[in-house]
C-alpha cells in the first residue's frame, strides 16, 4: 500500500524517471497504457492519477497540484477491465499493486508496475509489439525502435542467442590455430575428458559450435562457433555490426591518448578467444601477486585476477551481437571499465545478489566455463563484489544505459573515501564538510571521484531508498555543495567548483560573548557541531572526527560536559548533548 507520506516523499525527493503523474480528472488517460508498457519494459516505477505535473516549474513545492480524482472506485474498476483485455498483451499487475491514497482533500489512485520478467517482454499495447511497445528513459515514455523490440524477443527464450546455425558458415571459416590453443587449455583443464580424443571438427560439434540443419542434414557452425573461433575475415563479414577495443590508458606518456591498444589491425583474427587470451595479461599486468607454494607448485593468482577475468566472460556472454556496438574494455590508472552492446535480462538488484545466471549465450558461456572461466550459477557477479569489498574499495558500480543500448561497468581501484578525497573535500567546503552526516559526505565523495554522482548510484553504494537519498541531494543542493544537472525526468549531480566558504567557518566562536579554549581540536568540532545542528549523539561524534571508538566518543563528550558547555539528555532509547544554558 502506497499511504499519503510516501507519495508525498516521492513527489519531492524521488526520481522523476520511475515516477509518472496524470491529471485524469475525469476517467483514465489513453497515455496511461504507454506508461504501463514503458515501466514493464524497463525497471518499474509508479503511475499516480490526480495528480498534475508542471515539468517547467523548478521549485518543488509548486511543480505538482493536486487534482480530485472523481468516481475512484469506478476508474479503478475501468483499469482492471481494460489491462485484462486485449488493450495489453499481458497485465503483470496484482491486487496489491493498485489502490486509492488520501492526499490533501484530493483522492489519487497510486498504480506500481514492477519490471516484468524478460520471459515477459515485450509487454505492448493494441496487439502490435512493433509499434505497441514502449521504454522509458529521462524524457519520459518513448516508442521501442524496431531492433528494441527484436531483442527483447529473443531474450524472451531461454535458449539463448548464440545457437542459431549460420548457413553458408563451415569449418573452413574457423581459424584452426584458435581451435588448437583452445583444444590445448581444455586439455590442460580436462585431461581425462573423452572429447579430447575427437578431431576439430566434432569437437566443436560438442561444444555447440556447430550443429546439423536437420531439414538439409547439412552441418553449419552455429553464431556461438564462429564468434569464439572464427576466422577475422569471416566474423566481420557476419558480424560486421559488433567491433571489440581495448585501450590502456594507464601510464599515459605526456600528449599520448593511450599506452596500447587492442582493436582490429589485420595482425590476429578477431575472435572472442582470441580477444580474451590478448586483453587478459594486460589487465592484470600491474596488478601485486602474492608468493606461496602449493605443495611445489607456485600459485599467484588472486581474488583480484579472478574478478577481472569473470568481468571479462560476462561481457563476452551476455552482450548481444544481433546489435550494432561495441565490446569495450578501458584500463586506467585508477581501475576498469567494461561495456557492451545489449540491456540486462535481469534486474540490477538480481544481478548484485547473484544466485542466478540467465546468459544471453549460453554456448559462449559453457565454452569459457570449460576451460575454468565464469561460472553457470549466477556467482560471477558477486565474485567482483566480493573481491572489490575485500580491498575495501568503492562498490562497482553496473548501469544500463538506455539510450545507448548497452550495459557498463566500473571498476575503481580506489577506497570508499580515500584520505586525499576526504582532504579535498575539507579544504573545499570547510567545517560545513564536517558537519555533515556520513551518508552525505559519500555522496560528496562520490561526486569527487566518480565526476558526478546519481540517485541510483548511491543506492547501490548506501543501500537506502530513491526518496530517502534524495532528501539528502535535496539539502546538498540547498548547502550549494552540490550542482542538480536536470535532463528531463533524470538528474546528476556535481561538486560545486564555486563554493565560497563563509568566514565564520574560518573563525567559528567570534560570534561567542567570550572566547571559549578548548583543549584540543576535537573537542571544538564537537562544540561547533552541536551549535550548528542542535545537538550531537554519540555516532556523529564517531563521524565528525577521528575517534574510532564509543569509548573515546564518551571521553570527549565527557570532557565537554566537566568543563561545563553541554547537557546530555535522554532522547527515547538514545542520548544526546546539547549546548548547556548559561
């Protein structure tokens, strides 16, 4: 149930790109069916009818206005009707997904569409997917492009899209040399398996790489076959949509755009094999190896190498090569960043959770997962958070990208909060810097390290919900320590270059009738916070300075307290301080 307070947070301070107002005074929008097609298709959101929405206005409190929604009931009757006829393909909603909210006098009818399941999609409208389907992305609701729709027709099967045999496509179109290393590291990692004694040719049979056109009996190889082990001639004359680049620029010489760089050149045949076994070495070329003996065998790898290698297999397998783009992998002197052409079968939140693997290739996939690359259970992506949270670096960071159609990556070989972020962001925004929460100086951080910073990023790293870090943007914004970028219904955010820092953030106690002395710099944070913010309990203390423990926070405030400048006061189950009444 969606109740009056909620509604009201998402109006203020929720992302506008899953949230869809309409006035429908007086019966249901026709609009109202494209919003429920582009919510399924994409990831969710909430439609709310009475209300009116005025996109040019930029102070919130006026931007929305409440209109009564006549005859509720009798709308909501007229909605279930119409979403179970063949207005829709398929209604995903259930009862708990539609209901009536008191707001101010006025009554609105609140309707959450969930993300259908991509066995689902396309979810369209008057019985045609080509021109009945729709996605959302920051300017509101848009018509699905022809490839769009298409895709998400083959993703609806779960038999993938690397199977389909390629007529015309034999054994002399794959590259034997890429076979025979392939053959070489199966070998090594299957030395008892059967198929070792096989020649090339049922090999790749077995593999799925080619398979037999039962209604010609003639053996094609199959889109899994030649992307892996084609020759370069062959997969760009079927391929000639996708391309695969690589470019380090680490180590950057002065005026140098980068230190090297993997793209087609006519020197190697541009297959996925080929393509990994090139990048890999120099991924991981600068990465620390640790030195220990199993049994007398060296072994040097680490979580670390393993994330990147699995980051690697799940572009490979989960792009879609039926579009035009780009398979892309950066390295920088500050991490990774991977992109591929194609959306996420699975939500974000799946993905993160892991547990489950729907591979877009499933042959592709089984190649690398036999030579002990990724994995078939869904482990892949929380093996990088994991190994990311290990090191105690930021979260990686999985969006996809609508408006490009493609998913993206980033890897950063950086803390949280490094010390020279922290340092930066005190020297720019001064005590202010420190007066805030921690959640906030994330965001903050975030914004330095990453150049922007968005609601749905932070909710990856945070872990809250869209409205709850939006009242944080929304203060941030209001400080003029954060710049809003608005795009339509999608907003970024950047550090404001410009911050001046006022004077008594300089001098925080000239206002006082008498100078007060402090025995340390610790103790006039504490002081100065509680001036500011009312009061302080014992974890902002924690956050504020560089205390690490209850114990020293309970010191400190101690401190305070014998000296005579703040109360302690029982706030429920919690204490705080406050300045004490002279």
């Amino acid at each position: 149930m969606v109740e009056e307070n909620i509604i009201l947070e998402l109006l203020k301070y929720g992302e506008r790109i899953n949230l869809e107002c309409k006035k429908a005074e007086n019966k249901l929008p026709n609009s109202i069916w494209e919003t429920y097609s582009s919510f399924a298709n994409t990831d969710g959101g909430i439609i709310l009818l009475g209300i009116e929405e005025h996109v040019q206005e930029t102070d919130l409190a006026k931007r929305f206005s409440f209109v009564n929604m006549e005859h509720a009931e009798q709308r909501i009757l007229e909605f279930w009707n119409t979403i179970n006829s063949d207005k829709v393909n398929i209604n995903i909603l259930k009862d708990a997904n539609v209901g009536t909210c008191q707001i101010k006098g006025a009554t609105v009818i609140w309707i959450e569409v969930p993300q259908a399941d991509y066995r689902q999609k396309p979810v369209y409208i008057n019985g045609n997917p080509m021109k009945g389907s729709f996605k959302r992305n920051h300017e509101g609701d848009y018509h699905c492009t022809e490839e769009e729709v298409k895709s998400m027709l083959r993703d609806a099967s779960d038999s993938g899209n690397d199977g389909g045999l390629l007529q015309g496509y034999t054994m002399e179109d794959i590259d034997i040399s890429t076979l025979r290393s392939y053959r070489i590291e199966f070998e090594h990692r299957n030395p008892e398996h059967i198929w070792n004694g096989v020649d090339d040719a049922a090999f790749l049979k077995k593999m799925g790489g080619c398979a037999v056109d039962r209604t010609t009996g003639k053996e094609w190889l199959t889109a899994a076959g030649l992307l892996m082990f084609g020759t370069g001639l062959a997969v760009r004359e079927r391929f000639d949509n996708i391309r695969m680049d690589f470019i380090d620029e680490s180590n950057l010489m002065p005026n140098s755009r980068w230190s090297d760089r993997i793209t087609y050149d006519g020197t190697w045949e541009n297959n996925l094999y080929n393509f990994m076994r090139q990048i890999l070495p120099k991924l991981v070329s600068n990465l620390k190896r640790p030195f220990r003996l199993d049994g007398m065998v060296r072994i040097d790898d680490t979580p670390i190498h393993k994330a990147i290698r699995e980051a690697v297999v799940n572009m490979m397998i989960h792009s879609d090569y039926l579009i035009t783009g780009v398979l892309k992998i950066v390295k920088t002197d500050n991490g990774f960043f991977f992109s591929n052409p194609g959306n996420l079968k699975l939500p974000v939140r799946i993905i993160y959770e892991g547990g489950y693997s729907v591979a877009r290739n499933p042959r592709i996939q089984t190649m690398f997962r036999m030579i002990g690359l990724g994995d078939n259970v869904g482990s892949g992506f929380p093996t990088i958070l994991n190994a990311w949270g290990n090191e105690k670096w930021r979260k990686p960071d999985l969006y996809q990208n609508e408006e490009l159609n493609q998913v993206e990556l980033k890897l950063w070989m950086s803390s949280l909060m490094p010390a020279e972020c922290t340092e930066y962001l005190k020297k720019k925004f001064g005590l202010a810097y420190c007066h805030l929460e921690k959640d906030a100086q994330l965001i903050l951080g975030t914004a330095y390290l990453e150049h922007e910073v968005t609601n749905t990023r932070m909710q990856s790293i945070l872990g809250l919900y869209s409205t709850e870090i939006g009242h944080i943007f929304s203060d941030l914004v209001q400080k003029e320590m954060l710049i809003a970028n608005r795009k339509g219904r999608w907003t970024n955010y950047q550090l404001n270059e410009n911050y001046e820092i006022e004077n008594e953030q300089y001098e925080i106690f000239d206002f006082e009738p008498k100078q007060r002395k402090f025995k340390n710099k610790t103790d006039q944070i504490i002081y100065e916070y509680i001036r500011v913010n009312g009061f302080i309990t014992v974890y902002q203390v924690l956050d504020i300075t560089g205390i690490t423990t209850k114990a020293g926070s309970n010191i400190a405030l101690g401190r305070l307290m014998k000296a005579g400048l703040i109360t302690k006061e029982r706030q429920g189950r919690h204490f705080i301080y406050r300045i004490k009444e002279s």
